[in-house]
C-alpha cells in the first residue's frame, strides 16, 4: 500500500496593521510566483502562480500537497503590484505601485528545514510585519493633491519607492 507523499502547509501570518491616523478599507499585496525550495530540483507542484497577501483578512494557509520528498527550507516569492485604498489624517488615500518596482524576488530562508515524504508533513510560518510599513509617519512625506494622498508611478514617487522596500523587508520565515 502507497502512503501519499507529505504535505508542507506554508502560513501567512500578517500583523494585525496598526497604525496610528491610518485606516484601510482595502489591501493586495500580491505575490507571485511563491515557490518551495529544497534539496530536489524544483518542479510545477512546488510553485504557486499568485498568493495575494491581504493584512485586513488575517492569517490564510497554503497547502503544497504533491512536493517530490526531500528536505525544504526556503520559500521565495516576487512582490507584484501593491494597491491599497483607505484614509490617511482624514484624507483619501490611494496606493497603488507597480509591480515592475519590485524585480528582485525575496528569499526567506528557515530556521529549520521540512523533510518531506510519505507520512512526513512540515509547515512554515511566513511572518509579516505589516506595521513597519508605515512606520515613523512614512505617508506625512506624501503630498496631497486636492486634498487626496496618490502614491504611485508618477505621484510621491520617493514614498513609493520607501514603501516597496519597506513591503519587501517585512516578511521573515519561521
């Protein structure tokens, strides 16, 4: 009788996004490409196309049920375009970035390795630090048009800039 093979399940596992004089009634934060990386050569069922990573919603599980057996310990994933909606200070704010400003794909690396096989399942825990995003009042440096906050390609292009980087930072594999 066959065992079937190991299930790796990776959580996502935002913050609870908290910050001060900022309210969001929208966040995507796509990512794409999210693949699984172990000691065997990577193949279609160790790679989601797109995970969209939604800080409001909360912590969402993702299942990797046909990975070839074999030790996994990075996951590695490119940030697509980032687009959020809400009010900042009382003002509308708009986000939305490109997803060509992200081209370097991100790559966490565990603390511990998942040995995958029949029988042998493993998880990893994908944390975000949501609130680093905005720290130090990073969207004060926006100006307004019209009284409306636009970040994005050609708008507050340096709070963009800031923000991917902050976006690409937060994340850390546990």
């Amino acid at each position: 009788m066959q065992q079937n093979p190991g299930v790796l399940t990776v959580s996502m596992a935002p913050d609870p996004l908290s910050v001060q004089s900022l309210t969001l009634t929208s966040a995507k934060v796509p990512m794409l490409n999210v693949s699984i990386v172990g000691d065997v050569a990577p193949d279609g069922r160790s790679m989601l196309a797109e995970v969209d990573l939604d800080p409001l919603a909360g912590a969402m599980d993702y299942s990797f049920s046909m990975l070839p057996q074999g030790v996994y310990s990075v996951v590695s994933f490119t940030l697509g375009a980032v687009i959020f909606e809400g009010t900042w200070r009382g003002m509308p704010l708009h986000i939305h970035t490109e997803s060509d400003d992200h081209p370097q794909p991100t790559q966490l690396r565990a603390p511990a390795s998942a040995e995958i096989g029949p029988g042998a399942d493993g998880a990893f825990t994908i944390a975000v630090d949501t609130n680093s995003w905005f720290a130090n009042n990073l969207l004060d440096s926006a100006t307004a048009v019209n009284g409306v906050i636009t970040i994005g390609d050609p708008q507050n292009e340096l709070v963009s800039e800031q923000l991917n980087h902050r976006i690409a930072a937060s994340f850390s594999l546990k």
